[in-house]
C-alpha cells in the first residue's frame, strides 16, 4: 500500500513537471516573446545571476543577444525601450502596480514608506506629504543650497586636512559622510551627523556602506521563513549589520521623537502632517530617505570623480575647469558643461543601475507589441536602457559628456535617462541629489586637480547591492593637487 501511493505521488508529480515545461514553452502567452530556451522553462538561471550579483549584467547580455523585449524567466519579461519605460513607469497615474520585491526595503519590522508603498495611490498619498520639499524650485531656495553648501565645505576642508598629512584620500568613506551629513541635516536640523570628521557618526557610514546584504535580501525575498529562522539564530551571535542595524535604526528612531526639530525640516512636515501619522511609519520614512540619500549621492559621486581623476580623462577635467573659472559667480544650474558632465556620470555609474519591477493589471496590456497577462512582472533598467539604443547613444561604453551639449537628439536621449526612475514613483530626492553632486564638483575642481592615487590598489568594478551599486573594494584613493587660483 504504502509503495502504491508513493508511486502515485511520484507520477503526479511527474505530470505536473511535464504540464509546467509544457505550458511555459508552448502554451504560455509569452512563449513568442525571445529568450533563452531555459529562461522560458524556469526562474533559476535569473536567481542564481540574482544571488551572485550579476543580474545588471546578466539582463543586458540578454537584451544584446534577444533584443530590447527578453523573457527573463517564465513570467517575467524585460524591456529596453522608451515606450516600455512609458507604459511601465508613467502611464495611468504612474504605470503599473509595485511587486512585492519593494516590501525589502520596509524598516522597523513591517513600518511602511513611500519606496516600501506597493499601491500607487497609497503612494501618491504619500509622496504628497512631502513633494514640494523636493522640487527644483524649492531645492533651489537659498537656505537650502545654503545646506548643501555648508557641508561641501566641510568636505574641502577635511580634504585639504587629509592631504597635508598624506598623498591620498580614501574618498569613498569621505563622500559617504557628506552625502549622509548633508541628508540628515536636510531632514532632521539640527540632530543631523557630522560624520566627515570622524567621531561616533561615521559607525553611521560604515554601517550603511560597508556590508555585502544581497544575498540575505534575496534570500528574505523568496524564502522569508527560512530568512527570519536564519535572522533568530543570527541574533545570538553577531550583531546586526547594513541598513536594518540596531545602531542606525536606533538614531533614526530616537530622533525622530524629538519635538524641537527646525521647522524647515522634513522630519518637522511629518510631525505637522494634517492627519496624524504613526511614529513608525514618521521613523521608516527618514530611514529610507537617509538610505536614499547616503547611497544615489555617495556612491555617484565617487564613480565620478574616480573617473575624472583617470589619465584618458584629463581633457574633460580641464574644460570642467576652464568653464568653472570662467563662470565663478554663475549658479551651479548656469553651467552646461558641469550639467553634461553630472549626467554622463549618471548614465555610466548610476548608482541604482538594476530594475525595477512591476506587475502587469488586470485584464493584460500589449507593450511593445507582446500580449502579457496580468501579473506578469516587467521592468526597464537604467543600466541597458543607457546602453543598449546606440543610435541615442553612440559608442555606450564611453563617458562623453559631450554628448548632453548637442541639440540634436536631446529628447531622444532624455527619455532613455533613467539614473531616478521615471513616473510618479521616481526617486522623490532627484533634484536634491543633483544640487549636491554639482555643488561639490565645482567647489572641488575649481581648488583641485585630481588624479589617481600611486596606492590605489582596490578594484572600481561595479559591484551590485539589491537595487544599487556601488566600487567592489569599496575604497577609491585620489590624490589632490591644488591649483594657484
């Protein structure tokens, strides 16, 4: 008895095996979309890319071998053009529905946020709170450039220290601490960090960006019981690391129940919020907003200067220069090549470079023309779609900032820049993070001339987190030379 039901159970699961390959190659509505034959049969070759880091560049060497429409798994497709960045991220009231992959980046244990929000409309709500804080208008307002200013200057300052002792400075740890200073101050006056000299706030920094999470993440992903078992047992032993640490969560927390913050803060609009919001949900919303700003802002401007600071890009260092002392009164926003400069940086090193998925509603659509039932997952990444259209962008590979001066094609290459996403649910923070890396630029490149480091051992390869990228050896040693101005 007991081998005639196992042999029943083994044939019934040898049917379904059959019925699932089946289906996914000859019955599903995407068996017409192209693909790797295994792709089209099973999720695990997209998996393993996912758990070795490598999907950025395992989804392009698809798009480069199948075209800009890939079948990356059995329900799941991604695109590469401007009219699926269109449909996915914009159309309708901001595109189509989050997947649960956003729920990752929820914070103290289940808090949502506006990144964390799965309904558009719950976004939206959300994003209302807060959105004219982050317009370029208001970005622009004096005592807020004023912000940015003041820790630009910090960062100078604690350069000129650095270099007087020695003959390089580690600025991946450096533009770290600015980027999350000027963040928390932004948000949180006057509680924010002063990282950039050291000191108890740069256990901050190294905890937000020194810690390899992408394999816990998948793992919480698609196997959240065994991620909470493995995390119990984990407690026991270490302490917790990266952005769900005890230390970062902790000041994040204890001050967003301060009372006295500066009115002109994020934290302050919170707190002041018609409907009153709960103090986790307040907590979880400055949280992603520092992990926001510390990541997009640090991480792009250190691929950046990295490689200005290269020998084959010393004619770009030069005319940055030149146009910075030639307009040295003139606003950050008055300086087209520091503007082209700031954007091809972010189409070759953007700092959020993988996709960003979504689901498919109900009823199916048609995009680019494939029919996709609803619920299939689609996405655009920002690193393919800064690639893979060389006719909008020719020889992909090279950092031209050239290219953002030329009036022919200027909308073309527009649509493809997604370094903030697209839509309504594209990165809130865009317009700060701009004004930081171009104000930091000019005040460096107006004093210094940078050049990598003689000691520069550690790898620039980019290395892939869970939605952002950042040096694999995270460490990136410049040399700074100062200029008779």
């Amino acid at each position: 008895m007991a081998m005639l039901v196992i042999n029943v159970l083994c044939a019934g699961l040898v049917v379904r095996l059959v019925y699932v390959l089946y289906y996914n190659l000859c019955a599903s509505p995407l068996r017409h979309i192209p693909g790797s034959w295994l792709c089209h049969l099973t999720r695990l070759p997209l998996t393993y890319h996912e758990y070795a880091a490598n999907r950025r560049l395992y989804l392009h060497d698809l798009h480069k071998r199948y075209g800009p429409a890939v079948r990356i798994a059995p329900d799941e497709v991604s695109f590469a053009t401007v009219e699926a960045v269109k449909q996915i991220y914009s159309v309708g009231g901001s595109g189509y529905e989050k997947t649960n992959f956003y729920t990752l980046f929820e914070h103290f244990r289940g808090a949502k946020n506006m990144f964390s929000t799965l309904h558009k409309g719950h976004h939206a709500e959300r994003r209302k709170r807060v959105a004219d804080r982050f317009t370029k208008t208001y970005i622009m307002q004096p005592n807020v450039t004023a912000i940015v200013e003041e820790h630009v200057r910090a960062f100078t300052s604690r350069v000129s220290q650095l270099i007087a002792a020695k003959n390089s400075v580690d600025i991946y740890v450096y533009l770290h601490a600015f980027a999350l200073d000027t963040i928390t101050h932004y948000l949180l006056h006057p509680y924010g960090t002063h990282s950039i000299n050291g000191g108890e706030d740069m256990r901050q920094v190294e905890e937000l960006c020194y810690h390899d999470t992408i394999k816990a993440r998948y793992t919480e992903l698609y196997f959240p019981r065994l991620h909470k078992l493995y995390e119990l047992c984990a407690r026991l032993f270490r302490d917790r690391k990266g952005p769900q640490s005890g230390y970062v969560l902790n000041y994040v927390r204890g001050t967003c129940a301060k009372s006295d913050v500066d009115e002109s803060t994020i934290l302050y609009r919170y707190q002041k919020a018609k409907e009153a919001i709960p103090p986790l949900e307040i907590a979880s919303e400055i949280m992603d907003q520092v992990v926001a700003g510390i990541d997009t802002t640090g991480d792009a401007l250190c691929f950046l200067m990295w490689h200005l600071s290269l020998p084959e890009a010393a004619p770009i260092q030069e005319r940055l220069r030149t146009e910075l002392h030639q307009n040295a009164s003139a606003s950050v926003d008055d300086l087209p090549y520091l503007d082209a400069v700031v954007q091809e940086g972010l189409r070759v090193y953007g700092p959020a470079p993988i996709s960003f998925p979504r689901v498919v509603p109900d009823e199916g659509r048609v995009l680019d023309g494939y029919f996709l039932p609803a619920g299939t997952v689609v996405s655009c990444q920002p690193w393919t779609l800064h690639r893979f259209d060389t006719a909008t962008f020719p020889d992909p590979e090279a950092f031209i900032p050239e290219r953002w001066l030329e009036e022919e094609g200027r909308l073309e290459r527009n649509r493809l820049f997604f370094a903030f996403g697209g839509g309504g649910t594209g990165c809130i923070g865009k317009h700060f993070a701009t004004l930081e890396m171009k104000v930091l630029l000019r005040e460096v490149y107006s004093a210094y001339k940078t050049s990598v480091a003689p000691d520069m051992k550690g790898s620039m390869e980019i290395s892939d987190q869970i939605i952002v990228s950042r040096p694999k050896d995270q460490i990136c040693l410049l040399s700074f030379h100062a200029l008779d101005v």
